[in-house]
C-alpha cells in the first residue's frame, strides 16, 4: 500500500527513482524494493522524502483526511502526528 503511494507521488512530482535516491544517499534498487513494498523504508527516510516533496506525512502516506485540531493543544497534535507516522509504517508492513 505505501509503496504504490510512493510511486504515484514521484511519478506525479516528474522524479525518476535514481534522482530520489541520489538525494537520499541510497540506490536506486533501494526506491524499487520499497515502491513494489519488498522492504520497509525508515522513518528518516520517509521524513526527508515529504520534505523533498514537500508534503506532508499524511499525503506522502496517502491519507486523505487531514484531522481537524480546532481547539487542539499542540500536545494533542504532536500525539495525532506520531500516531499518523506509527500508521503508514505499520501498514508498510503488510
């Protein structure tokens, strides 16, 4: 599931999985193995590729609905957002 989502992004962003790699400091073998969800990427390298987008976690994860913190303390959405990133990673894995 990440790893079709990973692939829809850099293909609408116009990236080839050698220029991700190169920025990530990676191979190209290594985009491949995580876009076909063969292996599972690290939380870093899931950070730096939202930033590379610039996107957010959620989009980067695919989840369309962005919860509203209307009235949220920050300690609210912090927990919200780990809880987003612990999500798209646990679902990496099936």
């Amino acid at each position: 599931m990440l790893g079709k989502q990973l692939k829809l992004i850099r293909e609408q962003k116009g990236y080839s999985q050698a220029q991700i790699a190169e920025y990530l400091g990676t191979t190209r073998q290594t985009i491949s193995n995580w876009e076909h969800d063969k292996t599972i990427l690290d939380s870093r390298s899931l950070i730096r590729l939202a930033d590379f987008y610039q996107i957010s976690l959620d989009e980067l994860c695919g989840r369309n609905a962005i919860p509203a913190y209307k009235g949220a303390g920050l300690r609210t959405m912090i927990l919200t957002n780990a809880c987003t990133l612990w999500s798209c990673l646990v679902s990496s894995r099936s």
